[in-house]
C-alpha cells in the first residue's frame, strides 16, 4: 500500500514510474526501509513477466479487496450480533446496507462519451414515436401523462397536500393504474394497513363502498360481485408493504430486494413524515431531510421513479382570504424536500375551505 501510494504521487505529477523514481519517492517520505528497501521495490518487478495479461492481474488484486471488505463487514455483524444491547432487526438492515454498499462498488459507472448519450437520447425518442406505450411508467390522467411521458427513471415525486384532500387515494390510484399496465409496482404504506388499501382498489372495482368492504358489512350480493369484480388481481403485480417505523435504511433493503426478485418499476410511500430518522438526528428537519435525500439517492441506484406522499404545513390553513392553494414554501418540517424532488404535485380541494367559485369565477363543487 506505500509503494502504491508512491506511485500514485509520481503519476499526479505526471513524472516516469520505474524503480529508481519509486525508491526516491519513498526515501523522500522516510519510507523505503519501512516498506523492505530498494531490493523488495525492484524485487516486486520480476513477479510479473509482461503487461499482456494486466487486466486479469487487476481484475484478481480487485476481488481479493473485495473478499477482504467482506471478511471485514462479516466480522462486524458477528460481534454485533454477540452483543445484547443490538437490535435484531436494525442488525439485518446494515448488513444488507453494507452488502448492497460493496454491490454499487462492483458495478461502478462510467463516464460516458457526449456522443454516445446523444445516440442514447435519439433511440429512446425513436422507440416513443414507434411505441404507443410512454417512455416512463404510465400515469393515469392524460394532461399529466402528456406533459411528462411518464414517470420518468430516477425521479422522486413529491405528492402533498393538507389532510382529506385525497393524498392516499391518489397515489393508490398511480400504483394501481401502473400495475394494471404490467409495470411491477411497490407500495410502502406506513399509514395503514394492507387490508384497508386492498379494499380501496376492491371498492373501486366493485363500486361497492370501501367502509363496507373494511368494516365487514356487505351483504352476499355485494360479497359476490367483489369476488367477481376482483378476479384480475391475481394478475396485477402490485406489492404492498405495512412495515410500520420504517426507516430509509430498511426502506433501502425492502427495496433492492424488490427491485431483484419482481423487477420493481415503481414505488410508492406513504408517507415520508412517518419514516424513522437516524438516533443521532437532533431535530425533526435534519430527520426529513436525510429522509428525502435519501429517497432522491434511492431513486437514481435503483434507476426507477419514487412517489413519496408528503404533508403540507399549517400555513395553507392560516392563509388569509381564498388563497389556501399550497406552495412550495408549505411543504412540512424541511426545505430540503423541494430541493431533491424532481416534480412536487398539490392535491388542492377548494370546497374543502368553503370556497364556493374559483379565480375563474366557476363553480368548485366535487372539484
């Protein structure tokens, strides 16, 4: 590791690197005797026969590191795992964590020649005109679907709005309408329950009341035309996860692991102020912060799109007169969140706050 840093010296100042160069990096630092004198530096020479084979010889120094990081993060986990005061949960997170750490090590990126993106971005334009399907995951509505082409790879949505204007049923519906359109998609929710969001989607295919379906008092006609109504959903690959308290470490992992066994193209979470921060996060804005920059991160390693809901602060309410349609400024407990989201999208109900017509003078009932 010495001589190679010397090395490394010698190529920053763009001098030659034979053995005598090295030697006299080495006596400069005081570390020629440390390291076995010239006679190891000219020794290590005559190990290798020829450069032909460099790429092999690099490809071997480059999986012995990597055994050696293993060795070293197994042996973390073993004496942590001996240890009484380690959750064991929070123990399986930072393994995968440092496994999936090494994994991104391995398949590191490269930069890429001006030119070769241009062939990239004119094929994907290419495809689009050809293919009738958007280039990102499909989108419900159709202005928005216009305006973007789709949820796009490594884009972190923000849908916020103030309680009751919809934010769950919204961003169910964008998890929904991408699964029915074969797109693999994964919804965290940490609001509530597996069940109560299933019998959103069966309501909205059966058009009987959702309260019904989770209160457990349809009748048998009703329980009939659900169970008729909702025979497609075997084919739908849409996940969703209830882990409550999670934290984007363990968000991380759930994730990656997702993304490997079902070819996850979307996720969804709901919602990002009831994620869990780090213990050794002082304020809540520091917690939501990390949060968000790590969803953003999260976005770009797995190469998909996240829809991460969000709240909205109490300003809108105290907003004087009929401006209460949010802003940027509104959403909660961190700035941070406008920062590393690519689009942030406001649910607005202005019925809600008993404004009857709109800027435009029209009517705001059921809009």
């Amino acid at each position: 590791a010495i001589i190679f840093k010397a090395i490394l010296t010698l190529a920053g100042k763009h001098e030659p690197i034979d053995i005598l160069t090295v030697s006299q990096e080495l006596k400069r630092t005081n570390e020629l005797e440390v390291v076995g004198g010239s006679f190891y530096v000219s020794a290590l020479t005559n190990r290798i026969a020829s450069s032909a084979n460099i790429e092999m010889h690099a490809r071997i120094v480059t999986e012995m590191y990597f055994k050696r990081k293993m060795i070293l993060i197994g042996t973390e986990i073993i004496k942590k795992a001996y240890e009484e005061s380690t959750d064991c949960f929070e123990l399986i997170d930072v393994a995968a964590n440092e496994i999936s750490n090494v994994l991104n090590d391995i398949e590191v990126k490269q930069a890429k020649k001006l030119s070769d993106v241009r062939d990239q971005v004119l094929e994907n334009c290419a495809l689009a005109i050809n293919n009738e399907k958007p280039s990102g995951v499909p989108i419900p509505h159709r202005v928005l679907q216009k305006h973007t082409n789709g949820w796009r790879k490594g884009h972190l949505i923000i849908l916020a709005a103030r309680p009751g204007m919809g934010k769950t049923a919204g961003a169910m519906e964008y998890a929904y309408h991408a699964a029915k359109e074969g797109e693999p998609t994964d919804f965290f929710s940490l609001e509530m329950p597996a069940t109560e969001l299933a019998g959103r989607i069966m309501a909205r295919e059966s058009f009987v009341s959702s309260q019904k379906i989770n209160n457990n008092t349809v009748d048998k006609d009703e329980l009939a035309a659900i169970i008729k109504d909702t025979m497609c959903f075997d084919g739908i690959p849409l996940f969703i996860d209830d882990t409550p308290n999670l934290s984007i470490t363990r968000l991380r992992s759930k994730a990656h692991r997702q993304v490997r066994e079902n070819k996850v193209k979307l996720i969804v979470i709901d919602y990002l102020q009831l994620m869990d921060g780090l213990a050794d996060e002082s304020t809540r804005e520091q917690v939501v912060s990390n949060i968000s920059r790590g969803l953003k991160r999260l976005a770009r390693e797995l190469e998909l799109p996240i829809i991460a809901i969000s709240q909205l602060s109490r300003q809108v309410e105290n907003r004087p007169g009929g401006g209460k349609r949010p802003q940027l400024s509104d959403l909660r407990d961190s700035g941070s969140i406008e920062q590393d989201a690519d689009m942030v999208i406001f649910y607005y109900r202005p019925e809600y706050y008993g404004i009857e017509v709109d800027e435009n003078n029209q009517p705001t009932q059921n809009l």
